[in-house]
C-alpha cells in the first residue's frame, strides 16, 4: 500500500448524487462501500465531509445573513453529513468514530487529538464533523488541519472531476490533465485546488494532495494502492 495513514475530504454537494439537495442514500452506501474497501486492507481513514448539500454560509451571507451566524449553520450541516456517512458505515459493519469541533456531547464525541488517534490505531474510520469550529474557515482547511495534526500521509480530496486540468475540463474539451503539481505551479497558474487558506496551510506542512474522481467505483482503492489516480500537489 502507498498510504497507511489517510484523511479523505468530501464534499457535501457529493452527498447529493443526482438531487437538488440533501443526501442520496444511494451515493452514501457507494461510499461507505468504497472506504470500506480501503480499511480492510489496513490503511487507517480518517474523513473530513463538508456540508454544501445542506447548507453554506457564504450563500448566507450572500443573502443578507449574518455571516458567523451561517457558518455556525454550515457546521451543523457537516455534523448532520457526518452521522449519515457514520450510519453508512455501520451497515457495512466498518467501526467508526464521529467527532465533532463543537461540542455536541450527546451526538458526537468531542475532537480530541490523541483519541482521533488511538480510534485509528484501533482500524476504526474517525469522521471530523463541524469543520475547525470556527467561523470564515472552510471544511478543506479543516480537512488540512486535522490531516496535519493527526500526521496523516496525503489529504485525498475526493471530487467529481479525475484531477487537476490547465482549464476546466467541463468546459474545455482541450483540457489537459497533470500527473502532479506542485503547490508553486498551481499558485503561478492559477488554478483552484483548495482556497488559500487550506492551501497554503498544506504547503507549509508539506502535506500532499491528491485531488481525484471520487464517483467512479473503486478509485479510492487503486489509488491508495499505488495506481496512477488523479493529480498529486506536493512540495
Ligand atoms: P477505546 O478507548 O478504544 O475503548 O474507545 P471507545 O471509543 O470504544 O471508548 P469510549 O468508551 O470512549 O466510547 C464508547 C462509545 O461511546 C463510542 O461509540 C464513542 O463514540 C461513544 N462516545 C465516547 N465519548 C462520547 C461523547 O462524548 N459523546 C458521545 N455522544 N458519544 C461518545
């Protein structure tokens, strides 16, 4: 295996598959299928999900809300992610741990590092809810704190596109896909991977991501195998 350790980022928005909104159990059991998969061989996962599907707080701000006030909201959105992402992998018999940024004791366990930690160790799936528990601050920067402060191999950020394009492969047919990056390149180029500050926090921590296409079955494994997945953003 190329990765022992793992932090695995999905979007909220992925929740939704084909809906508008909410949560596709359809999806989440793809999910839970495909962790599942990577945990029997022995790599220790932890997953940080983001909260999109359900709420955002800069849309709510957009929209004349109070921009603390939607963040909070969004938090909540990532721990209500993270219940239904634990349920999933319950149905699949994978041992998880939920834990939360804010404290919501009677749901979640609150984050407390050394656990998180030890419920690796132990082959258990630790899932980050409430982003870093701040306001202003994305689910990828948690994604990136969390993965440094459990020293975590690589953060794979699970998307819906194989990778990182020169343009948007979306809307360009032309597109052409990097093998690896490094954080200079894409600051140069100005591409998107993760907002800065996740980004740079990333790059002084010398964390590599790995941005691959989460939809298609069985990525996650070949890529924690050593298969040539997606791009990698490294120092
Ligand atoms: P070990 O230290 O390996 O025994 O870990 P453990 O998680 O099995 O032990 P613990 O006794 O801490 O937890 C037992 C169960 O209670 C697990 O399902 C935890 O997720 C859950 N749990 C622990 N602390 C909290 C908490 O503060 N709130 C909530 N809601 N559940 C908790």
């Amino acid at each position: 295996m190329q990765y022992k350790r793992i932090l695995l980022k999905l979007s909220g928005e992925a929740l939704m598959g084909e809906r508008q909104y909410g949560i596709d159990p359809k999806r989440l059991a793809e999910y839970a299928k495909e962790i599942k998969e990577v945990v029997a061989k022995g790599i220790e996962v932890a997953i940080v999900i983001g909260g999109g599907n359900i709420f955002r707080g800069v849309a709510g701000a957009a929209n004349g809300m109070d921009r603390v006030q939607g963040d909070h909201m969004g938090m909540l959105a990532t721990v209500i992610n993270g219940l239904a992402l634990q349920s999933a992998l319950e149905d699949e018999d994978v041992h998880t741990r939920l834990q939360t940024a804010l404290e919501i004791k009677e749901v979640a366990e609150p984050y407390i590092k050394r656990k998180a930690i030890r419920h690796l160790e132990k082959g258990r799936v630790v899932i980050f809810g409430a982003g870093t528990g701040n306001p202003y601050f994305t689910t990828d920067t948690a994604a990136v704190l969390r993965a440094i402060e459990i020293d975590a191999d690589c953060i794979l950020k699970g998307t819906r596109v194989d990778g990182i394009y020169n343009t948007d492969p979306e809307k360009n047919k032309d597109a052409i896909k990097f093998e690896s990056i490094t954080f200079k390149d894409v600051i140069e180029k100005g591409l998107k991977v993760m907002d800065m500050t996740a980004f740079t926090l990333s790059e002084e921590n010398k964390l590599p991501i790995i941005v691959f296409d989460m939809n298609t079955n069985g990525n996650l494994l070949k890529l924690v195998s050593g298969g040539k997945i997606g791009t990698i953003v490294e120092n």
